[in-house]
C-alpha cells in the first residue's frame, strides 16, 4: 500500500512538473510600454551602437551619471560630458542621473555616510536640491533622475530622503524639469511625494553577492510588482540585460571562486568559445551554461532580447506602462526588444 502510494505521488509531481514546464515565462504581445534606457560612461561606444539599434524604440535615455568629489561636491565626469554632447542633436528626452557615488584619488559606491552629510539639515537638502537641478539645467537636460542607494536599513536617511525628495519634486517643477527616482526592490516604499516617476529595481535577484541564477524570475518579478502598489505617482520597472559568470560555486557557497557581471555579447562568446549550447529556463527565461575551463568550473547565466521581452510582458500584463533597460552597450540582440 505504502510503495502505491508513494508512486501516486510522484506520478502527480511529475504531472504538475510537467504543468510548470507548459507554463514558462515567456514573451507575447502586450499594452504597449514606454521604453528608456541608461547609457553609461564607462561604455559609450558600445552603448552608442545599442542606441542607434534602439533609437526608434526609445522614448528617453538617461546619462550616467553625475557624482561627487571628495569635497562632496557634485561632480559631472568628462565622459558624461560627453554624452551630453552627442545626445544634444539626437530627438529623444534626455536626464541626467544623480548618485551617491564619490570619483577622486579613491573611489566609493553607493556611499551611505555622503547622504549623511549631505541631507543632514534643512539647508542641505535644499542646497541640494537647487545643485541638481542648476546642473541638468546647465546641461540642457529635460530631466533628473535620482539614483541614490545603500541606504535602506537606515531610518535617519530614509527620513532624510523622503524629505529630500519632496524638496527636488518642488524644485524640478518650479524649473519645468521632470524627476524621476531609482528605487532598489527592498527599500521601502512609504511616504513617496506623488509629484515624481518611480523606476523600481527588478534585477540583482542573483549576482556577485550570490550562487548562481537569474538577475529576474516569475517570482521575484510578481512581489515586487505587488509591492510596488504602495508608489505614488507613475511607475517603472527597470531590467537588466546581461549577466553573471561564477566560477568554481559550490557547496551552498561554501566553496566559490571570482564572480563577475557579464554583457549579452559576452556571455554569448563564452559559451561559443567553449562549445556550450545555452539552455532557457522556464521561470526566468534566461539563458545559462556551464563549461570546463584550466581547471575551473564556471556558471553563466544572462539575458537576451527574448528575457527581457518575457520580462516586458508580465511588468505590462500587470499594469506597468513603463519600462528601463539598463543598460546601453554589449548587447547583442537588443534590436528585438519590443515596446508592445
């Protein structure tokens, strides 16, 4: 009696397997979504060739991104300039995205104690406020973006950020500029002012701070969208193309080796270099191998445009009207994303 029903019950966990397999996330035609992008310095070349492919898709491009020195002032690289220049003759909207990174003899990402210092009073906030949007002004921007992050477990900075980003929302729409603000997926989304753009985070799901995986799947993708019903204001859901290479992961992390972030193009040459056939898999459609290389064992996983698009269409099958790719550059078939 027990061994029949043991084997009614993997008859049935075959048969729903089977249920989940007909199920895989996958791209379909959709409400059409506003598509954006970022294109960054560090990459520009690459990222121009990704624009020319996309331009007629997209609607705005965002430069990445001002920073600040070590005197905490804001800080526009050479580079960004730049991209100001060459965005100058081009007909799409064009914003300059502000973090909380600092460039000079050393360089910090993500600074927790720069928002700190800089959103520590009244005055500063203000301050800041006006410097952002003089300086996208100055530019020729039609608008800012605020990308700071890192800061979630600290209630002082949030409080701090809400106000701060009240304060550019009032400042932004005295001056005609539009705001939007980068949101990682964790932080919390209470007490937004309604007055900017939302661009939430759906990426990092796995990466250098984890094993192998997806940078996005069903799952991850479906709570943050319901928790993204707490947003004021418009939303967006930002996707990552590429992906990550681990190598030697192995144990539950116990044993791993260098991981680092790869573009389409990339990954794609790995897995031709290798001899690999990149395989879909069903809750993410993402692409991932492995290979055997001078004795190491390595992990890919990554996007392509069919990702992005499976992506695209369950963000839109839920109500999302706007959508960023970050980022421009190393793509390889970035053309056939699709806005509907």
């Amino acid at each position: 009696m027990r061994w029949w029903m043991l084997g009614l019950f993997l008859a049935a966990g075959l048969s729903l397997g089977g249920c989940a397999q007909a199920e895989s996330l996958q791209s379909a035609p959709h409400a059409p979504v506003e598509l954006s992008s970022w294109h960054v310095r560090w990459d520009a070349a690459a990222g121009d060739a990704d624009y020319r492919a996309m331009r007629g898709k997209l609607s705005k491009v965002v430069l990445f991104a001002a920073c600040y020195d070590e005197k905490d002032e804001l800080y526009v690289p050479q580079e960004v300039q730049a991209l100001v220049n060459a965005y100058s003759i081009r007909k799409v909207e064009r914003y300059l995205s502000f973090t909380n990174d600092i460039l000079g003899k050393k360089h910090v990402e993500k600074d927790r104690e720069l928002l700190r210092r800089l959103l520590a009073t009244d005055e500063g906030i203000e301050k800041e406020a006006l410097r952002m949007a003089e300086t996208a002004e100055k530019f020729g921007m039609e608008g800012v973006e605020l990308d700071y992050e890192n800061f979630r477990k600290d209630e002082e900075i949030m409080t701090r950020y809400r106000a701060f980003l009240q304060k550019l929302a009032e400042v932004t729409k005295e001056r005609g500029l539009k705001l939007r603000a980068v949101l990682e997926p964790s932080m919390s989304f209470e007490g937004l002012p309604a007055e900017a753009e939302y661009v939430v985070m759906f990426y990092n799901l796995h990466g250098k701070h984890s094993g192998p995986g997806p940078k996005a799947d069903r799952d991850f993708i479906e709570k943050t969208l319901k928790k993204m019903e707490a947003l004021p204001g418009r939303k967006a859901a930002a996707f990552a193309t590429g992906g990550c290479l681990w190598q030697d992961y192995g144990f539950f992390g116990l044993k791993k080796g260098e991981a680092r972030f790869l573009t389409e193009k990339e990954a794609a040459a790995l897995a031709k270099k290798h001899g690999r056939t990149p395989e879909r898999d069903a809750e993410s459609a993402a692409l991932h191998f492995t290979f055997s290389a001078d004795g190491h064992d390595g992990e890919v996983w990554y996007a392509d445009a069919e990702t992005l698009n499976a992506w695209i269409t369950l963000a839109a099958e839920n109500g999302v009207e706007a959508v960023s790719l970050w980022r421009l550059g190393g793509s390889e078939t970035l053309a056939d994303v699709r806005c509907e």
